[in-house]
C-alpha cells in the first residue's frame, strides 16, 4: 500500500484545498515567493474577502504559510515541493510545456 490511512486522509484534504480553480490560481500567483493578500487581490482579480477565504482553507490544511508585519499578512507555499507535484499534474493533466 502507498499510503497508510492517516497519510490517505491527510494527502486529500490537502488536495481538495487546492482543487478549487481560484485555489490554484492563487498558488499560481503565490509560486516560490511570499505575497501579501492586497497583492494576491490585485493579481487574482477578485474581492479580499472572497481570497482571504480561501487563503484560510489552504492555511488550515497546511497547504500556506502566513508572516504578519504590522498589519499586513504575507501568505507563502508551506513547502515548496507542493509546486512539483502541481507542475507534473499539470504536465499529467494539461500536457507538456508551459
């Protein structure tokens, strides 16, 4: 067996806070970088409260991170290996090449 039932419920809890299309949009803005939400808004192009929701679904299955400075929150890919295993899906998925 690959995964152990534990491992089974983490791995999809993970991948169903991602698998919302302004999830992985988000991500996509995020990549290895750390972005504030006003600027995560500005370049999704939609409401902060509609992103600040789904910033806190993929923090809460641990999928970001999250830096305060004063009163602006930053959100980060809790770890970068995340960007791999959506890179080959999309490879997977969408085919190859950017």
């Amino acid at each position: 067996m690959l995964f152990n039932e534990e491992q089974i419920e983490q791995t999809s809890r993970a991948m169903k806070a991602m698998s919302h299309p302004l999830r992985l949009k988000i991500i996509s803005v995020l990549g290895e970088q750390e972005v504030s939400v006003q600027d995560i808004v500005e370049k999704v192009g939609t409401s902060q409260s509609n992103i600040s929701q789904h910033l806190a679904i993929m923090r809460d299955k641990g999928v970001l991170r999250t830096r305060k400075d004063a009163n602006r929150v930053f959100y980060r890919v809790g770890d970068l290996r995340t960007l791999e295993v959506l890179r080959m899906m999309r490879e997977v998925f969408c085919g190859f090449g950017e």
